[in-house]
C-alpha cells in the first residue's frame, strides 16, 4: 500500500538517522525549543530534564520478527514456499507472499472472463442456451423472481461499496493528516530549538559570554538541525501530495465502479423484462468485463487490506520492542539509552552554563557595591539581588532551590523590583541593582536557561523514538482498525456486485428470450385452428393448391 505505514516511515525516515548523529564530544547537543510549541503539546515531557534519572543500557532481545503470525504465507518467487520473514517492505518476498493473498481475486477473474466469454461465443454462433418455452409457465416466474433478487444484490453492493470506500477514504486522510501534522510539529520544533540555540549565542550578560566552544557547537548543530527540518518538511510535504492522489484516484475508481454497476443492473433488468435481445447483448457483454473487474479489484483490496493488517501489527510489536533489531529499526534507527544519557548530560552542561553566566554577573557585579570610578561601578545599590537557581548540582543531579534563590520561572518577576532609573549617563539614579538594559540581558539569558530545562525532553523523544512510539501507537490504537473494518466492508461490497451482476448476466439472457405474451397467443391460435380444419375436410389443402395455381 503506498502503505498506512509509508506515511509514517517516510516521515521519520529523514530525520531519525540525521538526528541520531548529533553527538558533538562536548557542547550542546540537541537542545530544545520554547513557546511556540505550548505546553499543551508537551503533556509528560514537560520537566523531564529535571526528573529522567540515569538510565539502563540499551535491551536488545536479538532480531525481532515482525508480524510473524500473519506472514507466514506461500511465496510465488519461491516456488510457494512459505515465506517466514516477517514484516519487511524492503524484502520482495514480503511482497510476493502479500501478492498471493489477492490471488483468489484474480484466479476467479481468469476464470470468469474465459468461462462465460468461452459460453457467450457458443451462444452467439451456435444458438445453444435454455430457453423458457411456455408463456407464463413457473420457470418464467421463478426466472423473474431470481432476476429481481439478483439485481436487489448486486444493487446493495454498490450501496455498500460507496458506504466503505466514502468511510475508507476519509479514514485514510485522516491517518495521513495525522501523520503531516506529526511531521510539522516535528519541523517546528527543529526550527525553534535553532531559533533559542541562536539565541543562546547572543547572550551576553555586561560582557559576559558562554564559552567559546558552546558557542562552536551550537553553530555545528544548527547546520544539522536546519538540513534535518528542511529535507523533513520537503519529503513530507511531497509524498503527502502524492499519497493524496493515490487516495483521491481509488475514491474516484470505485464511486464510479458503483455507479456503473448499479446503472448496469438496473437497466439491464428492464431491457430483459421488455425483451430487447439485441439491446440487452450490449450490457452482457459489458457486465462480462465488468465482472472481471471488480474480481480484479477484490483481489488488489485484499492485498491492500493483508498489507494494513501486517504494518498496524508490525508497529504496534514495534512500540514495544523499539530497541530490537527488527525490519523497522532499519529505517528508525533508536539510539540507545546511553546515548539519550549523554545528550541529557550535555543540555545539563549548557543550563548550569548559562546559569554560571548570570550569577556570576550578579555575584561579582550587582550585589558587590564597587567604588566610584571603577569599571563595574553604575551607583548599584539597594538589598542585594538573589542569584538564579541552580537546576542542577555537580553530578548534574536534580536539586531544590534554596530560599535565597530564584527559579528561570519567576526571575524576570523578582528581579524587576531591583531595577533602577537611569540618567542619561547610565547611571542609577534611583535604589535597584541593574539597570534597565542590563535587567533586559539578564531576561533573556533565563529565558534561554528556562527553554533548555523544559524543552529538551521534545529532541530527546526524537532521538530516543519516544515520538516514533507515541506515533506508532496512535496510529495502531485509533486509526488501523477502522482502516481494516472498512477495506473488508469495500471486499463485501465487490463480492455482492460481482456475485449480483454475474447471476444477473445469465438471467437476462434467459428471461430476455422467453415468449412473449403475442407471440404466444398467434401461435397458438394458428396451430390450433390449423389442425380443426384439415380433421374436418383433409381434400381442402388440395383445392386450394389448384385454385392457387389457376391464378
């Protein structure tokens, strides 16, 4: 199937393995985003940094096959040996055992379209067939009844083929919807964690900066992150395109098999029960390939539907053996756990850098009350300003603020009490201990310190598959089995038509050539006045031979 899962895959296809090789030694690896992306979107990732502990190694149970059960099916490449791979798009004898599951489909199509094509010559060039012979007879009636039942078959059958196929394609949009938004959401955050990774490298706190190889590794990671988001919403944005016109294309395939087959079998009953033999030809030959068809198609919906079946399982297996070597963590490459922990570690780093940076400002330069004259010296004065939080301790463990200290929360509030007005000169002229601009500088770098403590969880979901996994299981849980409810709902519909209008083709051959109620009627007349004349005068055929000839 342009497969429900190939929206998924290709979605993560890009940007997993690009994501996974942001490792830089030292600096700030993968760091998060702010705002735009709202805490409603966060839901248990929120403060994850602070509370993720050190984590276990990496369980990989060796290879894991994928939908095993389902797949165990006869392989056509291998002379119908039982394909046991597992789930795997990448393998053709996947395809070739998913292929053999549409094979009744086709075989009845063969065999209809020679059977009845093979019975329809015979018919046309020898004038072989049954005939209902007496006008009014119980075959005609019994003939006439099965017509009306089998057109009322094949006539639900387009009913339940629009129901499924309107349900189906709804269903499939809303998958791939899903997907695409899972895919922007993706995008932006990529662009907003480079947005506050950029920011980070303008902090500047009364000339204080972060260290200079923070500074080159967040312009390395920022290359990485930008290629990742833009390759990411360019595939995503075109095989969207093209997934919806395979859509669209199938929706407009079967509304119209629908209504062909329904205007088939309606007008085929009423040119059958007016007698239109010539006409009625027309529509048998028609509904001969038609039938064929809709075999055709039966067996290519059920392909479709062992496909949706085998990827919803092999996701949902996945979801919950991400680590295991199996077909899936080929194109989802996880990092392992220690890898997730070194880049926690880091982000670590880059927060208490930050937060060195403000404090250390603070420490040496608003509360130190230095002389007139002296570079640091702007007439600061007032009760001394408390120090931003620590997050973390030494070992980068989570820890408490003390009461003396302010959290990234509620920083930019407290400290605004210590602000003072400024002359012209710069300088204080009312109590506070920073200046308007230098208050500004101090904000920005807390924003900065407050984005890496709660955001880093979304990149690291990325990295780890979290976000794969919440996806999987979003799409296993809600989407697939409505997804495999109505392809089986659209197989229903074509075994109705196929079986409706394949009966519907021999009845109207039959009723179509039955005698009608004239026909009937003179002949009968004629034989039977024919027979009482020539008992009563046997000589009369004689006389009216001469009298004939005289004239």
């Amino acid at each position: 199937m342009k497969r429900v899962s190939l929206n998924v895959l290709y979605l993560f296809l890009v940007i997993f393995p690009l994501i996974s090789a942001l490792s830089p030694p030292s600096g700030s690896p993968r760091h998060p985003i702010k705002f735009i992306l709202g805490e409603e979107n966060l839901g248990a990732w929120k403060n994850e940094v602070s509370q993720v502990a050190q984590a276990q190694g990496s369980r990989t149970g060796g290879t894991l096959v994928l939908a095993a059960n389902r797949t165990n099916r006869p392989d056509y490449l291998r002379r119908f040996r039982l394909y046991r791979g597992g789930w795997d798009i990448a393998n053709r004898h996947y395809w070739a055992s998913v292929g053999f599951t549409g094979a009744a489909g086709f075989i009845l199509a063969v065999l209809w379209f020679i059977s009845f094509g093979f019975a329809l010559v015979i018919h046309l060039c020898c004038g072989w067939g049954i005939n209902i012979k007496d006008k009014g007879s119980n075959q005609q009636r019994i003939c006439f009844m099965l017509l009306l039942l089998f057109t009322c078959v094949a006539a639900t059958g387009c009913i339940v083929l629009s129901f499924g196929q309107d349900k189906f394609h709804s269903e499939a949009v809303d998958t791939l919807h899903y997907v695409v938004n899972q895919s922007d959401y993706t995008v932006q955050t990529l662009r907003n964690v480079t947005q506050y990774l950029s920011l980070a490298k303008s902090i500047n706190v009364a000339e204080m900066l972060l260290p200079s190889d923070i500074m080159d590794d967040i312009d390395n990671l920022n290359m990485d992150l930008n290629a990742a988001a833009a390759t990411l919403s360019h595939k995503t944005n075109e095989n969207s395109h093209k997934i919806q016109k395979v859509f669209n294309a199938l929706r407009l395939a079967l509304i119209m098999i629908a209504a062909v087959m329904l205007l088939l079998a309606l007008i085929g009953l009423v040119l059958s029960v007016l007698g239109y033999q010539h006409a009625i030809l027309v529509f048998v030959i028609s509904g001969w390939l038609l039938v064929a068809t809709t075999f055709i198609l039966c067996g290519v919906f059920m392909i479709l539907n062992n496909a949706i079946c085998d990827t919803c399982m092999a996701m949902g297996e996945w979801v919950e053996n991400p680590h295991s070597e199996s077909a899936l963590s080929n194109i989802l490459p996880c990092v392992d756990q220690r890898t997730t922990n070194k880049t926690l570690f880091q982000s670590k780093q880059v927060v208490t850098n930050i937060v060195s940076v403000v404090n250390r400002f603070i420490y040496n330069t608003a509360d130190a009350n230095p002389s007139q004259g002296t570079i640091n010296y702007y007439n600061q004065s007032g009760p001394a300003m408390p120090p931003l939080c620590y997050p973390f301790d030494s070992q980068f463990r989570q820890r408490k603020c003390t009461t003396q200290e302010v959290s990234s929360a509620n920083a930019s509030s407290v400290w605004k009490k210590y602000v003072c007005e400024i002359s012209e000169y710069g300088i204080c002229t009312t109590v506070g201990r920073v200046t308007p601009e230098i208050y500004l500088e101090l904000v920005a770098a807390v924003n900065e310190s407050y984005a890496f403590e709660h955001y880093t969880p979304l990149l690291l979901s990325l990295q780890n598959c979290n976000f794969v996994r919440e996806t999987f299981k979003e799409i296993t849980t809600r989407h697939c089995p409505p997804l495999n409810h109505y392809l089986k709902v659209i197989n229903v519909g074509f075994g109705l038509i196929s079986i409706g209008v394949l009966l519907c083709l021999v009845l109207w051959i039959l009723y179509a050539n039955r005698p009608k109620r004239e026909e009937a009627f003179v002949k009968l007349n004629l034989a039977q006045k024919l027979k009482n004349r020539f008992s009563k005068n046997p000589n009369k055929i004689s006389s009216f031979s001469i009298t004939a000839t005289e004239v």
